[in-house]
C-alpha cells in the first residue's frame, strides 16, 4: 500500500485581509513577522465573515513567529487570513488542497 503525501504550497501575504486559496484546503503551519505592537492573527473558512479556525496574539515585539499545527486545519471553503500590519508584517501559510491540486 503507498501513502501519498500532500503538495504541500507556501502562500505568503502582506495584505491585511486577504484570501490565500480558494477551494477545500488544509493548513499546516503560520510563519508570522510581528511588530512593536500586540494585536491577532487568524485564519478562518474562506471568507472574513467565515467561522474562525485559528486566532492567536502577538506579542509587542519583532520577530518571527512560526506555529506547525499537530494536524492540519481544515478550511472547506479555502483559507482567508485577517490581521493588521501594525501588528503583523508578513505572514506565510502552509497549506495543500484548494483549487490548485
């Protein structure tokens, strides 16, 4: 029997609200630049009015901040991310399905 690994994709943003895949996708991991002021990062189901699957705060602080889920988030509708660039710089997802598989 062979197990197949997923196309594992790196989306990153600088937008503040954006949509980093459309379509049924899991996420892996964040990898967030933070800023001199604390604030939130989240990801949630394919829109900004979509359930929230992840949220977490940063810290007021510069710096990277990297987070591997222990299993993927699913986000049926795709994965939109919300924060503000006071807080967040950049942020990369890690992720695999969506309408590019």
């Amino acid at each position: 029997m062979t197990i197949q690994s997923p196309n594992i994709e790196a989306s990153y943003t600088i937008a503040e609200g954006t949509t980093v895949q459309v379509g049924r996708t899991r996420v892996y991991g964040i990898y967030l630049d933070s800023n001199t002021v604390a604030g939130n990062f989240s990801i949630h189901d394919g829109s900004s009015t979509g359930t929230v699957k992840f949220r977490c705060k940063t810290p007021a602080e510069i710096g990277p901040i990297q987070i591997n889920f222990p299993q993927p988030i699913l986000c049926k509708d795709g994965v939109y991310t919300a924060f503000t660039t006071e807080h967040v710089i950049a942020a990369t997802i890690f992720h695999s399905g969506g309408n590019s598989n």
